[in-house]
C-alpha cells in the first residue's frame, strides 16, 4: 500500500494529498479543497490480465467563455499498466514507463495538447 498522504508536485509547488478511501485495490487521495485528487487503482482483467491506473485530477475554476460565469472544471492525466499475470518481469515494466516518461517531455505535451498525432 502506498504511504499516506502522497504528495504530487505541480508547478513548483506541493500538493499534500492524505488519503480519503481505500477499498483494497483503489486508494483515493485527496486535498480538503478537492484542488487535486490521486487514485491508484487495480483491476483484474479477465482470468490472465491487470490493470493498474495512477490518475491525478485538478479542479480550477474557469470562465465560462460564454456567459463569463465562473464555473469548476476538472483536468486528469493518468497512466494505465495493463499487462498479463505472466511474461513480462517487474523489471520490463519499470523500462516501459521511464521509456514513456521520457518521450513525454514539455515538446511532446504541448503537440498533444494541441491535438497533433
């Protein structure tokens, strides 16, 4: 089980997330101010499959560009482990995430959020 709080740092800053629920395979961690949330989960996927999620949510509020109605709205960005019971070590995994850290640098962020493929 992961440590309680977690903290995820976002733009310099430390958001200190206690935890909130823990079910056994899905942990919630959350701020007070509901600013940012954290869950790590586990699903087994049929009889040979897991998946395993980490998902960070934030929650601003934003104006509406409409009405100029302040409004809350939510952003998450979360990574899926999913993988057979067998065949793949630890070890394997570890380098498959750094790999997809790595490629996902300022450069690559921003083409996403600019919608290029």
């Amino acid at each position: 089980m992961f440590s309680d709080p977690q903290t995820i740092t976002v733009n310099a800053v430390a958001q200190v997330l206690p935890r909130v629920e823990n079910n056994g395979k899905v942990s919630l961690y959350q701020k007070n101010d509901l600013t940012f949330t954290l869950k790590i989960s586990h699903q087994n996927q049929g009889s040979n499959r897991i998946r395993s999620m980490v998902r960070v949510d934030q929650r601003s509020v934003v104006p509406d560009p409409l009405t100029t109605v302040n409004d809350y709205e939510t952003m998450s960005v979360y990574i899926v482990i999913d993988r057979p019971l067998a065949g793949f070590s630890m070890a394997q995994t570890e380098q498959l995430v750094a790999g997809l850290k790595t490629f996902l640098d300022n450069t690559a962020v921003d083409k996403l959020y600019g919608q290029e493929s």
